[in-house]
C-alpha cells in the first residue's frame, strides 16, 4: 500500500506542485489551513507531512507542536516547505524534521521525503 502524506498549505497551486513534484507513487491528503490538517492528521495517521508556515486558523508552527504532543503522531516527520526562510529555527525547534525554502527544487524537495520515509 502507498505511504500517505499529508500537505498543508493555504494556496492550491503549491499543494499541486508537491504532489508533482514527489509523484504518483504516494497517496495524498490536503489541508488547507492548520485546523484541518491537525484533524486530518488524527484521522488518518499519514506517513508523513508536509506544511507551510503562514496558514490560516492555525499556524504551520502550531501544528508542528500539536502533532508532536500527540502520542499517536509524535514520531511521524514532519518537512516544513515555507518562503519564511528565517523561520527555520523557529520550525526546527518545534519539532520539524527538515525544512527547505520556498521556492523549492522539486528534485530536492524529492529526495529529503524519500530520506524521511526510509524505514
């Protein structure tokens, strides 16, 4: 079965860009701001996610926080995708597994999920 990954990010055009950009072999799930992909995260329980920065409702900061104060998702990686590149530490600090810049290499951006759903 495909791994599921998580994208959270408020513009439509740059969830369809990570999904190209990782390609067809994973199933996908789409939040488009915090709350939503708090609860589907939750529900789901996906393999890996992947969230922006600046989202309505709640922040990208805040749901790194929240899924790793969830016993059921601490452990599950979390790539922070965000043109506020001076927020990495910020996102670090919160618990993120990576963090890569808008805008972003496709092949990049790639290769660190495929390093962060290695077994």
């Amino acid at each position: 079965m495909a791994q599921t990954i998580l994208i959270c990010d408020d513009e439509t055009p740059l969830r369809e860009l990570v999904r190209v950009s990782l390609g067809s072999g994973y199933r996908y799930l789409e939040a488009h701001d915090g709350a939503v992909a708090v609860a589907l995260a939750r529900e789901e329980q996906p393999d890996l996610v992947v969230v922006d920065l600046m989202l309505p409702v709640v922040s990208g900061l805040d749901v790194v926080e929240e899924l790793r104060a969830d016993p059921a998702l601490a452990s599950v990686p979390v790539l922070v995708v965000s043109a506020w590149s001076q927020s990495r530490e910020a996102a670090l600090v919160a618990g993120a597994d990576r963090f890569v810049s808008k805008p972003f290499d496709p092949a990049e951006l790639a290769a660190i999920v495929e390093e962060l759903l290695e077994p």
